[in-house]
C-alpha cells in the first residue's frame, strides 16, 4: 500500500511486477490537490493552510509538490509541519497552535493514523477546520474527508492473499488501483466550528454525518 510502488521501486509497472511484491497504489498524490479545493470550498475566505505530514516520507514527497504546485494558482500560503514519528506528534500540534492558521490539511500515512484521534481533537479544541485523506478521521469527529476508501481496498487485499497461498506469483498480479473515493462531511462538527458547508458542497458528498 503506497502512493507509486513504480517511483518506490517495488514493482516493475503496474500491470506486470516482475518480483516478488504486488497489492495497491492509494495514488494518493493524484487526489491530494483535491483536499486544498474542497477547503477553500467549504471554507472561501482561508489563505494561510497548515499541512501535518512527514515530506521526508518518500510516498508523501508527490502530495507535498501537488500541494505547492496548487497554491500557486489559489493565491494561499503553506505552513509545512513535520511530524515524521509518534513522538514528534506533540511538538507539531504545538508548532501549529503558535502559529494559529486557518485550517488543517492532514496527509495520512502510519504516524497520523494512528494518531488520528489526537490530531481531530486538537483541531476540534483550536477551532481549525481541517480536511483529511481518508473517512477514519472524519468518522473520529473530523470536519471533511477526502480520498479513496481504504476499507473496501483491504477487502481486495484478501482476495489477493487468498490468490497468492493457492499458488499464484506476485509477479503475475496486477497491482491494483482504486476506483472508489468518497468524500465525508461532518456536520456535527462544522456546527461546533460556526461552519455553514455550502449546498454545492453537500449535494456531491457521499456520506453527511448528522
């Protein structure tokens, strides 16, 4: 499960790996200048963006340079803040309370899953409408999601685990990519917040928790 298993050096292509390693590209990078829209969306007037992340991960370099190369053509400003391990966590948070910008973007990755339910909290506790990858972090109480659904990729995950102990190569199986995205909106949490989500914004929603 990684952003461009091709650029990582997993896989020969795609369509045929060639080695010993198969499964899914989250083709993260190619949703992430998403994220950015849909914030200034539901959020018109924001100009300056935090996005908690590791940029030194190498299947997070392509979202932070979609990221960059967005801005330039929305008129807003990134703050970058490293969080590269759990325990760099705290001092994040920290940097992003100090600086106070106008919302979150969160990159998902090991770290901030995992820590999903702090990083809602803090952005709940600091008033930071923020916009993360997958819905886990909406369904904690986040503000909005958007990206593909990880559960119905672990699904084909079995169905490649199941291939491959009945005799099947790696080599021979396709790495898929998905075809389902979602995007979540929390309204309980846009109502703390002092939020309205625009109807048009609402209206292509998959999912609206009340």
């Amino acid at each position: 499960m990684v952003s461009d298993p091709v650029a990582s050096g997993l896989v020969a292509s795609l369509a045929r790996p060639g080695g010993n390693a198969t499964g899914w590209s989250n083709i993260l990078p190619e949703t992430s200048g998403k994220l950015l829209e849909l914030l200034r969306e539901a959020v018109p007037r924001v100009s300056r963006i935090a996005v908690l992340g590791d940029p030194t991960n190498p299947g997070k370099v392509l979202e932070f340079k979609v990221l960059r190369d967005q801005v330039q053509t929305l008129g807003v400003t990134l703050q970058t803040v490293e969080v590269p391990t759990p325990a760099a966590l705290d001092a994040a948070l920290s940097a992003i309370g100090r600086t106070h910008p106008e919302a979150l973007i969160t990159l998902v990755d090991a770290v901030t899953f995992t820590q999903r339910q702090r990083i809602v909290e803090f952005a709940a506790k600091h008033r930071v409408p923020a916009i993360y990858q997958v819905r886990e972090f909406t369904d904690a109480g986040g503000l909005m999601s958007y990206g593909l659904n990880w559960a119905g990729m672990f699904r084909r995950t079995a169905i490649y685990v199941d291939r491959i102990l009945k005799g099947t190569k790696p080599a021979d199986l396709p790495v898929e990519q998905p075809t389902l995205f979602e995007l979540v909106i929390n309204l309980k949490t846009a109502k703390a917040l002092g939020l309205t989500i625009p109807q048009s914004l609402l209206g292509r929603a998959d999912q609206v928790i009340e």
